[in-house]
C-alpha cells in the first residue's frame, strides 16, 4: 500500500495559475488517498473494493470577491480549465468585506509529527489477511450464541491519506495519515422477530485494532441484549445515555456552537459566549493534537495550527468553532478549525471530547428507579435552531436501579439546553475509541412517548 | 463551459479519453468474463455548479469535476471492485485485475453469464438547454429575486439563504453480456432556507424543489416565488408553534413529500440485497397481506424529468414501474443484477450508484401511494383529535427490526376535525411491516414531492422522489414533549 510522493508543486503550479489569471490571493488543497474494503458475510467473501482517489480543490479571491472549484482529473488541461473556471467565477460574485484568507503571519511553521501515519513497520498483510480479520470477528459474533443466526456481515477497511495545504503567498505544508478499522453486524433472532446491532473498532495503526473476536463477540451482546424489545407507555423519566449515544449529544452541542450557523443567527447558542449552557459538571474540549487519535490534525483546512480549545468549561460555552470567514463575520478570530472539502471550507471538530466525572456507570443506572438506558438513537429530530429534540431511541429499562427488558419502538424529546442543564450524573467510562466521545450521562428528566 | 450533453456517451469518451465501447468489451472479455457470473465497466463524468447566496452576498460559488472508472466482477455472491479516477487502458486494465482477483471462482467450472436481455433504455430528460450550462447571470439574477421576495413577504425574515445546484453526469457502461449503452443525466435544485425572528424566538423554514428538467422550469408560473413565500410562512409560523403532543393518536399525512412514510417504512426493507440475506423485516412475506387494502405503493423510474428518474439504472438496465403493495399485498422486490439472479428474480432497473466510486446497490426511483377515493377535507373531518403533518425533514429505518422514524417540519394539531395550532417538530415512530395496515383513509389528492429528496444507504447517496394522497394512520406514536 503505497501513495505516490505528494505533489506539492502540482498545487504551487495551479496557484501560481490563478495568479496570473487575475486572482489576487488563492489558496489550495490537495487530496491523494488509498482505500482498501473487504467484507464477509456468513464466512464468505462479499465485497472486495480498491480505489484510488485524488482531488484539488481551489478557492480564488478576485480582491473580497471568492469562487471554488475542485476537480479529480488532475492532467493539464483539466486543472488549467479549472483555474479558468474559478477567476471566471470570482469574477461575478460580488464583494465580501469578510472574505480573505488568513494572515500569513499565523500560518503553521512547523508541522508536529503527531503519529497519524503509520509507516512501513514490517509486512504489509495481504488482502486475504485481512480478509481473514473480518471473517474472524463474524465468526465469533455467530459463535457467542444460537440466537444469532444470521449476519449483515463484517468489513475490514484501510485507508492511506496525505494532504497539501498551500496558499498564493508561498506556503506549503502537508501530512499524511493512516486508518484502520473493522466492524461486525450480528443478527439475533427468536420468535419470528430479528434484531440487529453492531459494533466496531477504528484506529490509526494497526496494532491497536481490537481483537477481532471481541468485536464480534461485543456486536453480538448487543443484538441479543435487544431481542424481545417492546413500547413502554408515555411517561417522563430520567434518561441515561450509553456512551456511544451520549458523544452524539455533544456531537449537536459543537454543530450549534460552529461558526456558519452562528453568523446566519441559525442557532441555539447564539449570544451565549460566556454564559451558562449546561450543569457545572460538564466540560467538553475539542483537542486535535492528541497523538493518534482519529481527529486529530497539524493544522486546519486554511494552514492554522491545531490546538486545543475548552469549548464548554464547567457548563459555561467558552468558545465558539470558527474559521477564518465566520471569525470575522463575527468579529472574533479562527478557533483553528477550518475544514476542506470539495465544496469549499466549512468548520469541523477534531477530538471532541466530553471529560468524565467521578461516577461509574453501573452507579448512575443504580441511581435511577424508574428510567431509560438509551443505547441507540435513530431519526433527524434534531433542531439546530431551536435546540429541540425528538429522536427514535432503542435501549433498556430501568427498574429500581437494575436494568430490565429491552424497549424500543419510542421516542424521547426534550431541549438541547434544558437536557444539558439537566445533566446530573457523568460517568468515569471515557474511551477514546472514535472522533467524539462521551461517557455515560444521565438527563434528569426526558419526555419517552409510547403507547 | 462544456455542453456535455451535444455528444453522445460513446463519442464523449473515446474523444475525451480514448476509451471506446471496442476496448471496453475487450478487457470484459480477456479480464473478467472467464469465470465470472457477471462483470461491468462503468465510465462517469460529473460537472457540478453551486451557487448559494446569503444576506443578498453570493457566498458561495464553486465548481467541481470529477471523473473516474469503477470496474466490477462477480462470481456467485462476491463482489470485486475497484475504481480510479483516472481513466486510462492501464488504469482500466488493473483494475480489472484487482475486481477479478477478489471474484475469481475458485472452482473450475467456468461461470455461467447471468444475461438478462437488453431492454431499451427510456428518453425521459432531453433537455435544448441543460441546467449546467445556462448563464451564471441568470442564476444568480435568480437568486437576489428569491432573496428580495422572501424578506418582502414578511418583515421578520432576518436571514434569506437562497442556493442552487446544477449538475450534469455522462455515464457509459459496458457488461459483460457485450452490450454498452450511456446516459447524458441532467439534474438542478433551488432551494430556499430563511430564518424568522420574533422577540429573540428563531424559527427556521425550508422550501425547494427540481429535477432533471432546465433552468427555466423555476421560472415557469413564478414557481421561484411560491419556493420563497412557503419557506416564509413555515418559519413564521413555527413563532408561534405550541409543544408537540406525545403519545399514540390518529395522524393525518398530507399529500406530496409527506410520501417519506412510505420511503423509510417499506422502502427500504423492500430492497433486494436486505431480503436476499434475510436481514429484511419483509424477508419471505411475497404474497403476504402487509398493509391495509386500500393501499398501493409503486416505485417507477419512468416518470419524466423527475429527480428519481433514469433512463438506465446504473448497470445499463432500463428502469422500470415496480409495483411493491397492491391493495395491501406484498408484490414485488426492487432489484439490481446481482441480487435478481441470486433470487432468480428479474432486474427491476433499481440497481443505482452514488459514482463511479460505489458498487451498484438496489435502490429505489420514485415511491409512491396511488391515490383513493376520499375527500382531503372530509380525511381531516373524520379525526376527533389527532396530528395534521404536511411536511417533513429526514427519516431513518431500522432494516432489520422494520422500525422507523421521521421527522415534522411542520405539522398541526387535529381538534374536533378541525385544524387548530402549528406543533413543533415532532417525530412519529412506527414498525414498517405494521404502520401501513395503520391506513384507514386514502386521498385522491395524489402529488409527487416537488423534487427535493436525497437517500443514504451504506454511505452512497442518490436523488429520489416520493409521493403520497393524503391518508389517515390510526394508532400512530408521536414524540413531542406535552405529555
């Protein structure tokens, strides 16, 4: 597995294109990566997948007016077209007083290796290998019970990136990074009814996937652990988040706290920089510079250093996630976390991560007499704007502190703010297992709508 | 800008990248066909233009091109494929070597080819000027209008976010069966997003529609003013929407993208590859009762200039009119190639691909209800106390267990069979072999979406369509927060 060497000087051509074109700044970034998916179904071969991938993506400032353009065909005549298009672009947008890119004085100057990348270490495993990865973790999800008897399959996949950021003014930097992942979907049946789950492990080296057959094994605990699932009936009760559905909740905090949807005044937490948006327990930071973590980056998609930013510190919203754009509009400065896609540059998080309390989960389930242990959450009731939610959940019931039967089939709703208000319980169970984490959380009071 | 569409797939490639239909059944023959059930090249070429203005400032304007191969072969249930984006002989030739290798039968005996006749393929968007390549001025003319228009209807519009998209994709698929065939595929959206504030209360609304029809077609009875003026009298009026209810209760749908139901809770578990595996919750119930009688549901490919339309799928199969319920029976599959042989079934025209990037996956075109005998008025009439819903933002469905949910964006309480006070968001959750026997009042209000519908499966998106008269759902679950 092997990415030709990076071509910065394809990016540096193209800027310098843009220049001559008439732009009068112009930034780029360029995108090579290689991917390999295999997965097993009932221990046979489904889906084998190779692909190779590049993509340039530009944006040119013709003085405040700006246009983008991207292309995947990366010969002459295609990229030249490309520039052509954009400066022909930029021309007939009109002024933006706030568009530009960023100060070349606080562009990263030295790049921190943060172990993204794994590098030749030995042998790189065959495709029936890894092939042999995922039939290994299915086999000991069907293995763990008779119950489940069928499978929607395992997928092993790997990935190989490298990046170049550059800009007009002469910078040029890049990285490259690995990922590795496996994931397993069991499904149990009894009585005519089936349930699926599943589980998964991703990560930036190799050697620290997780064991196969645990993944199997967890993926299979969590569709049996669903089997005879029922509606409970409307009530209001406290509610307690697994983790997995816990870092979804945080995922909503940091979507509302993003620059684009704050200076379109299209979100529920406009005008509450330093004021109190959840109980005092919690603080979420957003770190990109943990060393291989799945989120973590050098620096941003318009060459600002990564850092790390208290985002909610003991339930006060201390910072907003800008890009440069949305830092001026708002009259504040980039937080670092510009993203690049193919569309342009929006904001994205690194390693968001809501920090854990002192209390096992065992103990905040204990704590509950009548509740809910939400293990998955399904739908898009999700309101950015307003901060109302209503979303289909699947999990367990909660009786004097013991969980019960499986429910599934209901609803809970509420507020995002008034749900992180009402946070009273924080687990000590954070893994850094995935891009956003949480522990587990209890919400005092969430309305579940049922029969 | 290029005008892809006044040359046919065939001479587009040859002429762009010298891959002919010639060369592309030579490496079918010599790479993949011996012992293989069915293998494929795809050819695709995309151009796509967004441009979005906000606060009356054209905030984003891009374009982007991509390109690329996909290259398939299967034996039995295996799948090998591998793509690249630069479509070259050497790029083309290992890729096939690498779908080969993974599909490879390791018997033998050499494979038989599944060959389902060539049908022709339809012509439901040849369009004299195609989205992509009328003049930004116009576009953007557009869209100040739009923004102009929506703060004009009503003055607590602070935030007008007017986008549109236009895209047009080439494809040339060549099978093993020694046919190739193309498709020139235009496609363009408008939508309107403003904000309204009322005593430091946001609301949000939303409207759009499109379709593989020209520029022209937002112009056409000021349907651009009507995209405006709906996207402003959501959000005005979600100000003074009350809590949703939460609970079971009687749910009115009404007629157009409210059709979502049908999408999330048969839809998909009507999928091939889910029933194939077993892993559908209508897995083995072909001619088995699964809705009320008054319930029919069709997913047609054929319609033209709809955003879920195709001439061909993506495997160079014809779509097609499939009907899935009739009168409350379980009819049909929707099918690609791969899972209409394993269920010695016949393709539907369903087999569809995000790029060149994906393998195809049975997906659906335009799903739809027919329409019944009832008076939209006299449905409403008929509920003591429900929920009035007539529009939605996204759903999702659990395959396996059938159950789904999807989200209101605006929706009304039912009072005394009268429609009372706006409710916030509220989400209905139900069990997809089950909801639909839920139906005990059908419309003959039919209406297809206005064009504005994307579906997710396995990380691939496609453009599709629903429709829906207006029903009545008994014993459906809301969840709202007023208990």
């Amino acid at each position: 597995m092997s990415v030709e060497a990076l071509r910065p000087e394809l990016l540096t051509d193209v800027l310098g294109r843009a220049r001559a074109r008439g732009a009068t700044e112009a930034d780029g970034f360029l995108i090579e990566e290689q991917h390999f998916n295999a997965s097993v179904r009932l221990g046979q071969v489904d889906t084998v997948k190779h692909s190779r991938e590049q993509r340039l993506s530009l944006r040119v400032f013709a003085g405040k007016a700006s246009a983008a353009a991207s292309t995947s065909d990366l010969s002459r005549a295609s990229l030249e077209r490309v520039v052509d298009e954009a400066t022909a672009l930029a021309r007939v947008t009109a002024e933006d007083p706030h568009a530009g890119l960023p100060d070349p004085a606080e562009l990263i100057t030295a790049v921190p290796d943060l172990e993204l990348e794994e590098t030749a270490s030995g042998e790189e495993p065959t495709p029936e290998a890894k092939v042999e990865l995922a039939r290994r973790a299915e086999a000991a999800a069907l293995e763990s019970d008779p119950r489940i008897g069928n499978s929607e399959g395992a997928e092993y996949w790997d990935r190989r990136a490298r990046y170049v950021y550059a800009t007009s003014h002469g910078f040029a930097r890049g990285y490259a990074t690995t990922a590795f992942g496996l994931s397993v979907s069991p499904v149990a049946s009894a009585g005519g009814e089936m349930q699926r789950d599943y589980w998964y492990s991703a990560v930036r080296h190799r050697a620290a996937l997780e064991e196969p057959a645990a993944i199997g094994r967890t993926a299979a605990r969590r569709a049996l652990r669903r089997l005879g699932g029922r509606k409970v009936k409307t009530t209001e009760v406290p509610i307690v988040f697994d983790p997995d559905t816990a870092a979804s909740l945080v995922r909503s905090i940091a979507g509302a706290a993003s620059g684009p949807g704050l200076y379109r005044r299209a979100s529920f937490l406009l005008d509450r920089l330093g004021k109190r948006i959840a109980a005092p327990s919690v603080t979420i930071v957003d770190d990109g510079l943990i060393p291989r973590a799945l989120g973590s980056r050098p620096f941003d998609g318009e060459g600002l250093a990564t850092r790390s930013t208290v985002l909610v510190g003991e339930g006060v919203l201390e910072s907003y996630l800008l890009d440069s754009y949305s830092g001026r509009k708002l009259g504040l400065r980039s937080t670092h976390h510009a993203s690049r896609d193919g569309a342009g540059v929006g904001v994205s998080t690194t390693n968001l991560i809501l920090r854990p309390g002192p209390t096992p989960p065992e103990d905040l389930i204990r704590s509950v007499k009548s509740g809910l242990y939400v293990t998955e959450l399904i739908g898009f009731g999700v309101n950015g704007v307003t901060g109302d939610y209503s979303r289909g959940a699947v999990g367990l019931w909660i009786e004097n502190g013991e969980l019960t039967y499986p429910v599934e089939e209901v609803t809970v709703a509420g507020n995002l703010l008034e749900m992180f208000g009402a946070i009273e319980g924080i687990g000590n169970d954070l893994v850094m297992r995935d891009r956003t984490v949480s522990p587990t959380l209890l919400v005092g009071r969430m309305v579940v709508a049922g029969n | 800008m290029d005008d892809l569409s006044s040359t046919s797939p065939e001479h587009f490639f040859s002429d762009r990248f010298n891959v002919t239909p010639a060369l592309m059944e030579r490496l079918l023959g010599g790479e993949l066909a011996r012992r293989v059930d069915d293998a494929d090249i795809y050819l695709e070429y995309r151009v796509n233009e967004e441009l979005v203005l906000e606060e009356n400032v054209v905030k984003k304007a891009s374009r982007h091109v991509s390109q690329g191969a996909g290259v398939r072969a299967q034996a039995e249930t295996r799948t090998g494929y591998a793509h690249t984006d630069e479509i070259s002989l050497s790029n083309l030739e290992e890729a096939a070597r690498q779908a080969r290798a993974i599909a490879d039968r390791a018997a033998g005996a050499p494979g038989v080819l599944a060959v389902p006749g060539r049908g022709r393929a339809h012509d439901l968007y040849a369009l004299a000027e195609p989205p992509i390549v009328t003049a930004l001025t116009r576009k953007l003319e557009l869209l100040r209008k739009i923004d102009a228009a929506a703060r004009a209807a009503d003055p607590r519009i602070g935030q007008v976010i007017a986008s549109l998209s236009s895209e047009e994709i080439v494809i040339l698929i060549a099978t093993a069966s020694g046919w190739t065939i193309g498709d020139v595929r235009p496609l363009t959206r408008l939508n309107v997003t403003v904000i309204a504030e009322e005593n430091g209360k946001r609301e949000i609304g939303s409207w759009g529609g499109g379709g593989r029809v020209p520029f022209d077609y937002f112009l056409e009875a000021e349907r651009w003013t009507r995209f405006a003026t709906e996207a402003t009298r959501q959000a005005v009026l979600k100000l003074r929407a009350v809590e949703a209810p939460a609970g079971t209760m009687t749910v009115v749908l009404g007629p157009g993208w409210p059709g979502i139901l049908l999408h999330e809770a048969i839809g998909h578990g009507l999928e091939g590859d889910f029933n194939r595996k077993g892993v559908s919750a209508f897995a083995g119930r072909l001619g088995q009762r699964v809705a009320s009688e008054l319930v029919t549901v069709v997913d047609d490919g054929t319609i033209p200039n709809r955003r879920g339309s195709l001439n061909v799928d993506d495997e160079g199969t014809p779509t097609g009119r499939t009907v899935l319920i009739e009168n409350g029976v379980l009819t049909g599959y929707m099918q690609d190639r791969l899972n209409a042989r394993l269920m010695k079934m016949a393709p539907t025209g369903n087999g569809r691909r995000e790029s060149y990037a994906h393998p195809p996956m049975p997906r659906m075109t335009n799903t739809f209800m027919l329409a019944g005998q009832d008076d939209p008025q006299e449905i409403i009439r008929s509920v003591p106390n429900g929920l009035y819903a007539v529009a939605f933002g996204g759903g999702q469905v659990d395959i396996t267990s059938g159950r789904f949910v999807f989200s209101a964006s605006e929706a009304y309480l039912i009072e005394g069979g009268r429609v009372t006070a706006p409710v916030k968001g509220a989400t209905l959750i139900g069990n997809g072999p089950e909801a639909l026997r839920r139906v005990s009042r059908v419309g003959h209000d039919l209406a297809l979406d206005e064009g504005v519908g994307t579906c997710g499966k396995d990380g691939q998106s496609v453009p599709v369509g629903v429709g829906l008269p207006t029903i009545r759902l008994d014993g459906m679950t809301v969840g709202g927060t007023q208990v």
